[in-house]
C-alpha cells in the first residue's frame, strides 16, 4: 500500500499521563505494531456523535516554531508515522485536536487530511506526551494504518449475565483486571470483550484463558491472568473493649513494708 506522504523527517516522542478521558494509544515495532499496555489518560475531550470526521492538520517546517512557541498559540506539535516508517512533522490547534480524539472510535481510528496532500490517512494515536500536573496536551504521535494490519492490543474487559450466588449476603464480584492484551488485524479488533460471568460462585474466578475470543482474535497474554473473582466477605468481629484500668491516686502506693490500707489517705 504506497503512502500519501510526501517530505520526511524524523524525531523521538515519549509517552506521558494527565487527567481525564482514556483514549486508545498504539506504540508500534517493525512491521508488527504494539498497543500501549494500559490506555492512557489525555486532557478532557467532547463528545462527538455520528460518524468518524476527517481531521485536518498541516505540515510543520523542521526549522519553524519551537514547541513551546507553538503552544503559546494554541497549536499542538505532532507528527505521524506512516507505514515505511517514517515520521512527518504535523500540528493542529487544540480545539481541532481534542474534536479528533473525541469522534475517534474505541480503538482510536480516525482520518487524517494532510492540507496539501492528496487523500486520507487512517491513523491511531500512538503515543501522548503531556504535562501532568498542568493537564496540558504537549505533543501527539500518529501512526497511518490499515485494515488488514496486524497488531497486538489492549481491549477492555467488560462482565456480562448475572449469577444468583451474587444476590446473597456478603458476596462479592471482584474484577481484577479490566483489559486483555490479544493479537488481531485492525478490522478484527473488537471494542470490548465480553466475559460471561452468570455461572460463577463464591470461592471461583474466571482466567484469561477462560474467555472464549472472538474470530481472528488471539490471546497475546498469560492465561493465568484472573479477570474476575467471586468471593464471600465476612462481617468483621469487633472486639469488646477493655474496661480503662484504674490508676492509683496519689498516696495510694504502699512504700516497703506497709500495708494497701495504711497507704491509703486519710479521710
């Protein structure tokens, strides 16, 4: 598949967390990508109903505006890796950008127009650089991709059915991991994968091996891996507290050779 890509070049990015909304990122190796082992957290983006919107960005000189000068005017310093691996230098405003990864779908899809360029880039996010304590966005890397691509993924982990052992006193369903890392195309990868859990009892719990994956779908993880556990909490017995011992009163403390009653004040 020949890349809409033109001029390159090429720069480190690093990943980092904020505050908010989770959005799906991917980090790639050779011709065989990697997703981020946990979604990671970005500056709060809107929702944006209906269908994916093409996202607009242009090109950024190599030798332009410093990354801080640019966010001082309200544009973000990207780039995005196409599928020969090379990276292109790219912004857009803020505004733009959060509409983008709000009208993304769970696995990060969106297009991308290159002002200038001729047609429309599939893309996923693949690594988010921000400052945390200042909830800022500082720079994105986008990674061109298709269909037919295969790349190893975090997908969220969702618990469906209900067992009537979860109604009685005292019993507990415990989710103990909230994602799966499995291995598919881009066009196989499901949204969430849904565990069954309406046959689980008290004392049981359901591994990763357990889960029966969807077509096209591989489990790219350990299997012992627990998802979700069923146990039974006992009240917790208080202990009945002791009486306060009395603390003799001044005087009351025979001295070598006297007795408790001697020691004891006159009245």
């Amino acid at each position: 598949m020949a890349s809409a890509l033109g001029a390159t070049s090429s720069r480190n990015t690093r990943s980092a967390l904020s505050s908010s909304v989770s959005v799906p990122i991917l980090e790639y190796e050779s011709t065989q990508w990697e997703q981020a082992s946990s979604q990671r957290n970005i500056a709060r983006v809107p929702e944006v109903s209906g269908r994916m919107a093409t996202f607009t960005v242009t090109r950024r000189a190599e030798r332009g505006d410093k990354p801080k000068q640019l966010r001082k005017k309200g544009f973000i310093p990207m780039s995005i890796v196409d599928r020969t691996h090379t990276t292109h230098l790219i912004q857009a405003s803020i505004t733009d950008l959060k509409n983008a990864f709000g009208s993304t779908d769970s696995r990060g899809m969106m297009d991308v127009q290159i002002e200038g360029d001729s047609g429309v880039l599939k893309a996923m996010i693949k690594s988010v650089d921000s400052d945390p304590i200042a909830h800022q966005i500082l720079s994105v890397t986008l990674q061109e991709v298709a269909a037919d691509d295969t790349i190893n993924a975090t997908v969220p982990v969702v618990a469906v059915g209900h067992s009537d052992d979860a109604d009685a006193e005292g019993v507990v369903l415990t989710a103990v991991t909230t994602e799966l890392k499995v291995r598919a195309k881009v066009s196989n990868l499901p949204e969430a994968i849904e565990v069954d859990v309406s046959n689980l009892h008290p004392g049981e719990h359901i591994s990763a091996s357990d889960v029966t994956l969807p077509d096209g779908v591989e489990l790219h993880q350990s299997g012992e891996a627990v998802l979700f556990t069923m146990a039974t909490v006992a009240e917790p017995v208080l202990e009945p507290e002791e009486a306060p011992s009395a603390y003799p009163v001044e005087g009351d403390t025979p001295e070598p050779g006297e007795t408790q009653e001697e020691a004891a004040p006159e009245s």
